[in-house]
C-alpha cells in the first residue's frame, strides 16, 4: 500500500443560518468538524491499514464566521496531507458544509496491484479497482473473510448499515467480557490517539507547518 485517501462530508452546518452547541469551544472543544468526524476517518484509515499517522499538515477553514449572531470559533471543514509510520501518503477532506452530502465517509486504499474503495453510503459493498478490470465485492459473499463473516448478520441482499454497527458493537463488548477481546473493539488508547491528532490539526493550521503526531 502506497496511498491512502478520501473525506467525510457532511452538509448540515452548510447554511450561515445552522447552528449548533459544537460551535462554542467552550461546549465543544477546540476543534469541531475535524473532532468530530475528521478523527472517525482516520480511526477508520489506521485499522484497516494498520498504518499509523506520523506527521500531517492540516488547514482549517470557517465558511460561516457568523451563525445566529454568535462568531464562529472552531472550523467548518479541515484538509490534511500526512505521510505514515510505515512509507505511505496520504490525504482526507473533512467538511460540515458540503451540500447533499448527509454523512459521506469515502475511504480509498491504493496499492500496485489493485485499489479498495469503501463508502459509508453504500455500506454493503467493497469497490476493488484493478488495471484490466473493476469489481464490486458483495456482502455476504462466499469470497468474505472470515473476520469479516460474523458482521454479516443478514443474508445477502438485505441492506446492512449503520445502526447495526452499534449492535455489532454490543456484541463485541459482550464478548470481551466472557472470552477474548474481538480485533477493533475500541479502548481508551483509541480516545488519547483522536485527541493527539486533533492537537496535531489545530497545531499544524495554527502554525502553518508540518506537525508531528505523539501518542
């Protein structure tokens, strides 16, 4: 793997006229767009790779510097360009002002050989770009893992998105009570790892640099 790369959009905060308790650093922090969905794509990134962010440069932007009469404090959308601890680049847009898209995770992860493509709107399947030809992998299909298989818990063709990911998470965390720990079930080294890339973004863009991401 050579790049990985994408977004989150989102459009909610799109109009001069939202609003939101997000918007005040004192109620939601310091950072918001990038906290609040910019960190889930660079979760995601990070487990399915298993690369780590090493260093970034990131620069935020306020679309609305006004919303409701208040000023605004903290970003409406966040860029960064990163390199990672194992030899690959990378790049991911995070925007709450993008129209039409209600909550877009795109996650792309190129390789020599073939490119994996996973979008959050279309959660059942796995697009696989190749030189000769493309291919949609299925869910539920016989050519899953078998880490994979026990999250498919419908037959295939029978939509399977984002609430049942909070039941899969259940499951997991019962799990974890009573026998192994299943892969990917979050800790609190997770938490401290979204709060260090966080502090990294808002340095970067303060700063205008490169950052260095410690955690």
């Amino acid at each position: 793997m050579h790049l990985v790369h994408g977004s989150y959009l989102q459009d909610w905060m799109s109009r001069p006229d939202d609003t939101n308790w997000r918007t005040a650093p004192e109620s939601g922090g310091s950072s918001r767009t990038f906290a609040d969905i910019g960190v889930h794509w660079c979760d995601l990134a990070e487990f399915t790779t298993g690369h780590r962010i090493r260093r970034l440069l990131a620069t935020t932007s306020v679309v609305h510097p006004q919303r409701g009469g208040v000023t605004v404090e903290t970003e409406d959308a966040a860029v960064l360009v990163f390199e990672t601890d194992r030899g690959a680049t990378g790049s991911v847009v995070a925007s709450q002002v993008s129209p039409g898209r209600k909550n877009r995770l795109w996650l792309s992860v190129d390789s020599s050989d073939a490119a994996y493509v996973f979008d959050q709107e279309l959660p059942d399947t796995l697009w696989i770009g190749g030189r000769e030809e493309n291919r949609v992998l299925h869910r539920g299909t016989t050519t899953q893992s078998a880490g994979a298989a026990p999250y498919s818990t419908v037959p295939p063709g029978h939509p399977q998105g984002y609430l049942d990911s909070f039941a899969a998470f259940v499951k997991d965390a019962y799990t974890a009570f009573t026998d192994e720990t299943p892969d990917g079930l979050p800790t609190l080294d997770d938490g401290l790892r979204d709060a260090a890339l966080t502090r990294a973004v808002l340095e970067s863009s303060a700063k205008e640099t490169w950052v260095e991401v410690t955690s």
